[in-house]
C-alpha cells in the first residue's frame, strides 16, 4: 500500500467512516506488520502536530488583536511603570540566581500542559482515563494506563511523549523518562522537537546542567528547529548559566 493510500485509509479510520471488516482488517494488520504500524504511527503524529500548531495559531492572532486592543487603551505612563517593574524583577533575579536546576526547574517549568488526544481517545476507555489523570496530575495512575494502552499501540509515539513527560513529573521516574524520549527522537522526526525539549528539561530537574546544555545546543543548532523551540532553548540556555552549584555528574545521566 503507497503512502497515498494509507493516508486516505487512516482518515477514514479517524472519522469512522470504515467498516467493521474494514476496520478489523487496518487494526490486525497494525499488530501484524511493523512497518505498517510505524508509518501509520507517523502520519497519526504528523497530523496531531498540524492540529496542535493550528490552535496554537488561532490562540496567537486572539491574544495580538488582544494586545493592539489594550495599548490602544493604556496610558503610557501606565506602559512605561509596567516595564520599569518587569526589568527591576528581571534584574534582581539575575543578580540572585538560582542555587540549582532543579530550583530553576521548580520555579519557571514545573508546570504541565493538558493533554487533549481528541477523536483519536473517544473509542478507547483506557486512554480517556489516562487523559483525565494527566490532566489531574496523577501521573503515577497516567502512567500506568498510558503503559496499558503502548502494550497493544508501541508505536503511538505521541502517547509515548506524553508518558515521558508524566514521567518527567513523579520522583523517581525521571530517567524512565530521558529513554522514552530517546525512542522518539530516534523514530519520529515530527516529534523530535518537543522531544528534545522535554529531555532538556528532564536533565534539568535532574540538576544534570551539561547534560541540559549540551540537548540546548543540539536544539539550537538544529537549522529545523521551529522558532518557538530555538527562543525557548536560548532563553533556558542563558538561564542555566545564573545557577551557582552545576552539578559536573550530570554528563553521567544518559
């Protein structure tokens, strides 16, 4: 089957226009033929990251009429105190630093996400309960169901990310989670991106700073990296340099 095909096949499966027959057949033969299974794995990521950058699109021209609308609103005497006040802050943490990763870490990417699989997790009563515990921040029992459900979809790269960065978030499990995101960043490139990002901030929990700044630059020198990801990495890169106590052992993490 060309590519060409399998993409009309998965959007009929995706919008349940397939028979039963039709439908037992793509599932059997997702279990039976691991190439299948990976190429119809990659056309499910690359499609959840359109939809992902499309809301995100629609989200960044809200909030810049948003924007124009409140300039036009504010003083300037207003526009300049907010800025006066954001550079102070600003300042005063560069002079402080940070004492760890993983202080910086807790104070500016501790926090997660929600998670929303759309139509793929309606048909799935196991992936819609670890949807509901990731987005409640159980990520032990998350974890678990996202395991139940990779037992039967290995090849859901995209639920694999997501147990990487529920990982990423209970004590304990963080280096379960560097080798997960290893898998995606070695068999998916659509989600490369994000998974280098989520393993630098894994290594920076971890207090494992080179380990942080060497998945950075890798980002950073990547000519593919999408713009937010390269602002993103610069701007965590500058950050890790105000932490007092680097922990030399973190270039042992992998």
């Amino acid at each position: 089957m060309d590519k060409t095909s399998t993409y009309e096949w998965l959007n009929a499966y995706l919008e349940k226009t397939l028979s039963e027959e039709e439908r037992v057949e793509l599932e059997k033969k997702l279990v039976e033929n691991p190439t299948f299974s990976k190429e119809f794995a990659e056309l499910i990521a690359t499609r959840r990251v359109i939809r992902k950058e499309k809301r995100a699109s629609l989200q960044e021209r809200y909030f810049v009429k948003k924007r124009i609308k409140i300039r036009r609103m504010r003083r300037v005497a207003l526009a300049a105190s907010l800025v006066g006040l954001f550079i102070a802050v600003w300042l005063l943490r560069f002079v402080s630093g940070y004492d760890s990763g993983n202080q910086l870490y807790n104070a500016d990417y501790g926090e997660i996400a929600d998670l929303s699989l759309g139509d793929l997790s309606s048909d799935n009563d196991v992936l819609n309960e670890a949807e509901k515990q990731y987005n409640n921040q159980q990520f032990e029992q998350a974890v678990e169901n996202f395991n139940i459900y990779l037992t039967a979809n290995p090849n859901d790269y995209y639920i694999l990310l997501h147990k990487a960065i529920a990982q990423r978030h209970i004590q304990g499990q963080e280096r379960n989670a560097l080798k997960d995101l290893d898998i995606i960043i070695k068999n998916v490139s659509a989600l490369k991106q994000e998974a280098e990002w989520n393993k630098a901030l894994t290594y920076l929990k971890l207090n494992g700073i080179p380990s942080c700044r060497e998945t950075l630059n890798r980002i950073i020198a990547d000519p593919n990296t999408e713009k937010a990801y390269l602002e993103k990495a610069k701007t965590l890169l500058k950050k890790t340099k105000r932490i007092k106590a680097v922990n030399i052992i973190g270039t042992s993490l992998n």
